[in-house]
C-alpha cells in the first residue's frame, strides 16, 4: 500500500485494478474520469452541478492560470479549490501540453497529412511556430496578447504550488506520432533531465511551506508509440532516486502517461507502461474520454484519467448516448420530444426534450451548453463508474461488449 493510493479489486488476468486516491481534499474511487475545467471553471456548469454529476475531482491547466489571471492571484485566493469553489479533489496539468501544442501550431501541423510531414524539420521550420524547445526549457508567445514567456521545470513547479493543486505533474515536452525517432529519443532524455528538475524543486517548495497541503507530484511518461522508448523513460521515472544526484533518495506520487496515443494501440502503450510502474503508485492517462479508449485503458491498468471532450463536444451539440453519438442540431430532432439519452439519469435528460434543446441551439442560447455538458459529463462519469463496478463484481468484459456494441453499432 502507497502513502496515497490502495489498490482494491483486480481484474483477472490483466492489469486493471480498482484502487482508492487520497489527497488533502478527499478520496478519488478509481477507476475515475476527471473533467477539465481549463481556466478553473467547467465551462457552462456551476461546481455543485460538475458533483451533483458524481465528479469526484478536476483539472485545470497551469499555462492558462499563469497567464489569466495568474498563479499568485490564485495563490492569495487560497489555492484553486477555494478559488472556483470546489470543495474536492483538483488536478492541474503541467502546462507542457498547452505551451507546445496550442502555443506552436502543432494542433495544425497534426491535422496535416502525416505523408507530407515526416521530418521534424519540417515542423520545427515554421515561421509562425509559437514555441522552442531547448534542453532547459520552452520559450512561447502567450495566445492572448503574443507576450513571451519562458517555462522551465522550476517555472512549472513555482506555478502549480502555487495554484495549489492536490495533485501535479512534472513538466514534460509533448511530441507528437510523426515526430523521428530521433527526435523522440532526445525528447525522453530530456523529460527525464527535467524530471529529476521538479523532484527537486517540488521537495524545496515543500520544505520550504509545510504549512501548506502536501502536493502529490506526478512523474510524465512520454515515449510515442516505440516500446522501447516507453519502457526505458517508466523505468528511469520509477527508479529516478536510486541514481546518485540531486534527485537521490527522492520519488514522484504517481504517474502521468502522455503523449499522442493512437486509438488502436492505447490500450498496447498503457500496458507497456504499466508492466514496468509498482503497483502501489496512482496511474493517470492524460487526455481520453471516447467509450472504447476507457474500457481499454482501464483493462490496461489506469486509474485516472481527463478530458476537456464531453464538454467541448457539448457547446458543439455533440451528445452521447448509449446508442451512440449524434447531433442535436439535426433536423430529425425538431420534433423529438423524448430526452437527449433514455437510459441517461442526469438532470438534462429528466427534464428537457431532444426539441428543446435543438431549439435553444438554433436561437443561439447559452443554456444549451450548460444542459449539453451536465449530460455528457454525466455520460462519462457513469459509464467509468459502471466499469468501475463491473471489476469489482466481475462483469467487466460483458460491459465492454454490452456498450461498445451499442455506441458504435453503426460504425
Ligand atoms: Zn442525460
């Protein structure tokens, strides 16, 4: 048993557990889907809705709070809980994802034809490329008014101590699948070197403010899709205070595993993974939210797991369902008076129609994001508690089967 995780029940055969997550402001039951409230704030939805739906934690993003309305604001605000007014466990990413992804332009270099970029260079040429990469940090230009910041691992460290987040993460370079292989090997290195940087300075802020709730650090596992890579850069996290340094002696929490996961070999990366992570230690897999990645991330063995989707998705009218996902905005739900999901228990679908809601999307009315999020986040929460109770009793591959037949019955 870790200091801050248990496990429960396992699932035979394979590496999915159940486990209980402690942190200052409660306990997590695992496996979890945590929603993403960017800027300290699910979109749309007040906090006791976001735990009327059965959250049991969030996660902000450490880039947006440092650059609005800023770390010490949230700092002299009490921390990020008291400062949007959850109660509950919270989550802040590093800000490596965001400084390199939507500060670069990468979103669009990987919306590209992966054909036409292969070469890193290709990437990396870009006159309109936001941020660079250098062995001690990344230097980027703010989306919000094109000022230059510059993260380094101690910068990440200093910013989400002090957003205060029960649970953190080391600060890490994001590649993507169509960076070489080259390049991947210089990126693990160097998350590794940064790795052994937020130990560090993680334990100095400690030291220096015991006062304050203790932090849970989370280590980023990157890797892509090469096997080698990824086992290597767990085991050099996991054994990171056995080597003689500054580090020594010293340990993360948990882990964080990241990077770009392509939906067929998700579950395959996680289990190289988790093959070579302790079993005592919380495992929490950045970014998934779609039906058949939780079930086979889970079976993998994460615990935890984020994604701003289900709430995206809703202020666009895409609703999930058990029988499948569909736009509300379609013309055949003009006159569909029957709620978004049938089988769905959450507020949304016990008092408004699929008609009403196409309605106040056509006339443009805020209250379609709130109604649209509280479904799919209800959607998502409660299918991961299902699973989560389905390896509890045993009946986790005839839930697979039951609702991945169903949602995707048309595909
Ligand atoms: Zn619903």
């Amino acid at each position: 048993m870790g200091e801050n995780f248990t496990v429960g029940d396992r699932l035979p055969g394979r590496r999915g557990r159940t486990g209980t997550l402690r942190t200052p402001h409660g306990e997590i039951a695992t496996p979890a889907f945590v929603p993403v409230g960017t800027k300290a704030t699910v979109k749309a939805m007040l906090p006791e809705t976001v735990k009327s739906l059965g959250a049991q934690a969030v996660l902000a993003n450490a880039y947006h709070l440092y650059l609005q309305p800023g770390a010490d604001i949230v700092d002299e605000a009490g921390g990020l809980g008291r400062f949007m007014n959850w109660p509950g466990p919270t989550f802040t990413d590093s800000g490596g994802f965001q400084v390199l992804s939507l500060g670069s332009g990468f979103r669009k270099v990987l919306a590209m034809d992966t054909e036409r970029v292969r070469a890193d260079d290709v990437i990396a040429k870009g006159k309109d490329r936001l941020a660079r990469v250098d062995d001690d940090g990344v230097t980027f230009t703010s989306h919000l008014d094109g000022s230059t910041h510059r993260f380094t691992p101690e910068v990440s460290m200093g910013i989400q101590h002090q957003l205060g987040a029960d649970i953190i993460f080391a600060f890490d370079e994001l590649t993507t699948l169509i960076n070489t292989r080259k390049y991947q090997e210089d990126s693990v290195a160097r998350t590794h070197a940064w790795a052994i940087r937020c130990l560090v300075e993680h334990h100095r802020l400690r030291s220096a403010a015991p006062q304050r709730p203790a932090q849970a650090l989370f280590g980023v596992i990157q890797g892509a899709q090469y096997e080698d890579l990824r086992r290597a850069a767990t085991r050099g996290l996991v054994h990171i205070g056995e080597q003689p340094g500054p580090a020594e002696g010293l340990s993360f929490d948990g882990y964080g595993i990241g990077g770009a996961l392509e939906k067929q070999n998700l579950g395959t990366i996680v289990g190289w993974v988790v093959d070579e992570l302790p079993e005592d230690k919380p495992r929490h897999l950045l970014g998934i939210s779609e039906p058949d990645d939780l079930f086979a991330a889970i079976e993998a063995g994460a615990d935890t797991f984020d994604c701003v989707s289900p709430s995206r998705v809703a202020r666009n009218a895409a609703i999930y369902s058990h029988a499948g996902r569909y736009n509300v905005t379609g013309a055949r739900y003009k006159r569909d008076f029957t709620p978004l999901d049938p089988e769905c228990d959450c507020y949304t679908c016990a008092n408004y129609t699929r008609a009403y809601i196409h309605h106040l999307f056509k006339a443009k009315e805020i209250l379609s994001a709130t109604l649209c999020t509280i479904h799919n986040e209800r959607f998502t929460i409660s299918l991961v508690d299902r699973i989560r109770a389905s390896i509890t009793d045993g009946t986790f591959d005839e839930l697979r089967a039951e609702v991945l037949g169903r949602y995707y019955r048309d595909r």
